[in-house]
C-alpha cells in the first residue's frame, strides 16, 4: 500500500502538464485559453473583516500619536464594513433611510474603538466613503508625489480635493470656457412682473394689425364677442330684433377685421371698418 498517494497524484499531474503544451493544442487546431490574472489579487489583496478590523484598530492607535495617510488606508476600510452590515441589518440595497441609519450607529456602538467615526458630520462621512472608493487610485497618485508634498497630504479629506483638481482636465490656453447655461426665462412669468400701465404701452406699440397676428384665435373669439356685446348694449331702445340683427352684423366686419389684418391687408381692414365688406 502506498503511504502517499497524494504525492503520487502531484507526480502524475505534473508529467501530464509537461506533455501538454502549446504546440499539441496548435497542431489540434485548438487555441490555448490565455492564463486567467485577477488584477484585484495582483494590485490589492483581498482581506478577511477579521483582518480588516484588525488593521482599523492599528490605524486608529497610530492616529491618536498623529495624522499620517498610511493609518488612514487601514482606518477608512472599516467604513466600508460598517456599512455593509448596516444595510444587511436594515436589509436594504442603498447606504441611506432612517433603518439604516439606526443601522449604521448601532454597529459603532457595538465596536466602541471605532465610535469617533460614527459619529463624523454627513459631509466628512461622504469624503471619506468617496476617498474609500477611490483608495487605490489615490494612493498610486500621491506615492508619485515628491516627498515634501506627501508630507504635506495626509488627512483624507484634503487629499481627495488634491485627487479630483489633479484628474480634473485641463483646458488649454486661449480655449473658450465653458460658461453655465443658464435656463431660458419665462414669457408669462416676465409679463406678471409688468405694471398696468407698462403692459398698456406694450399692447398699444403692437397696434390693431399686430395684436389680429400675434393673438390666439380663443382670444379674438372672446374679444370679438365682448366688443359686440358692448355695441350692443349701448344702442337705444328695447328693439330686440334689430339688436340681433346688429350682433350678427357686427360680428362678421370684426371677423373680417381680424382675418384681414392677419393678412396683413390693409386695404381689407379699412373696407370692413367701413362697414362696406362683401355681404354688407
């Protein structure tokens, strides 16, 4: 009986893999599968919340001796845990409500080494959850800093307005900026703020011609019909059937008036105040 099967399987295998190569797969007109990297394992290790709290507690002695980045990268990841089991604990899929919340100070409370975080302004809270997404990129940006700039880059929050004026682009000399749009103004909103008196002088410097062409046609229907009623109201006598009569008169030379005046007819406009237009 073998006593270490498990060595000969190691032996097995690695003949097998020294027959494999390249070349068979070519020769089979099979294309070899290219070496799977995981860039996450590469660039950053991938930590247990053992070892990240571990870290955290590390980072936050060596922050209450002075403000120095690298405690900051072992402190802002605890951040993330305490968020993740946050939304867990109010089961919810955004970082945000008043069961989150609840959440989130609850899970400080229960690690009393990190409650100073916790407690953080929302404004602070939301740089360093911003720096925490961006840590990586951050840190490539500011190790490429000379040394006496480093020195200088240490409080996350700092350091993350450094990192965004940095990546922001740069706009070359003599390039047109970008100035804000801003939002086009309201014509009805605009008129409200006129005076009577200012909104008088507007309509008159229209004219009769001016106001016909621009007017809606519901609005001339109801001004024709007002005009009308008041030409109406102010003839003499009780004769009902001459006021009907006038009322339908009166109200196809307005409307004359007012097509003609569309059409911008002078000539037109001026039979139908006569009252001589076709019909009449």
């Amino acid at each position: 009986m073998n006593p270490n099967p498990g060595r000969d399987l190691e032996i097995f295998a690695k003949e097998i893999n020294d027959k494999v190569t390249p070349e068979l797969f070519k020769n089979a007109g099979v294309a070899p599968a290219e070496p799977l990297v995981d860039e996450l394992v590469r660039h950053q290790p991938i930590l247990s919340k053992a070892e990240i709290l571990r870290q955290g507690r590390e980072g936050m002695v060596q922050l209450s001796r002075g403000n120095d980045w690298a405690s900051w990268k072992k402190v802002l990841p605890v951040l993330g845990i305490a968020r993740s089991a946050a939304m867990l604990e109010a089961n919810t899929n955004q970082p945000k409500g008043r069961r989150y919340c609840d959440a989130f100070g609850k899970w400080f409370r229960c690690h009393r080494e990190f409650e100073v975080l916790g407690k953080l302004d929302k404004g602070t809270r939301a740089h360093f959850f911003e720096s925490l997404a961006e840590l990586e990129a951050i840190d490539k940006w500011r190790t490429e800093l000379p040394l006496e700039q480093q020195f200088k880059l240490n409080y996350p929050t700092t350091i993350l307005t450094h990192w965004k004026k940095h990546c922001a682009p740069v706009t070359p000399p003599g390039a047109p900026k970008n100035e804000p749009v801003e939002a086009p103004l309201d014509p009805v909103a605009v008129w409200a703020t006129f005076s009577n008196a200012d909104k008088t002088k507007i309509l008159d410097s229209e004219g009769r011609v001016g106001l016909a062409k621009i007017a809606s046609s519901g609005l001339l229907a109801d001004l024709v019909d007002h005009v009308v009623a008041q030409q109406i109201k102010s003839m003499p006598g009780p004769n009902m059937k001459l006021k009907t009569y006038a009322h339908g008169a009166l109200t196809k030379i307005l409307w004359r008036i007012i097509g003609a005046a569309k059409e911008n007819d002078t000539s037109a406009v001026s039979t139908a105040c006569a009252g001589r237009a076709a019909g009449f």
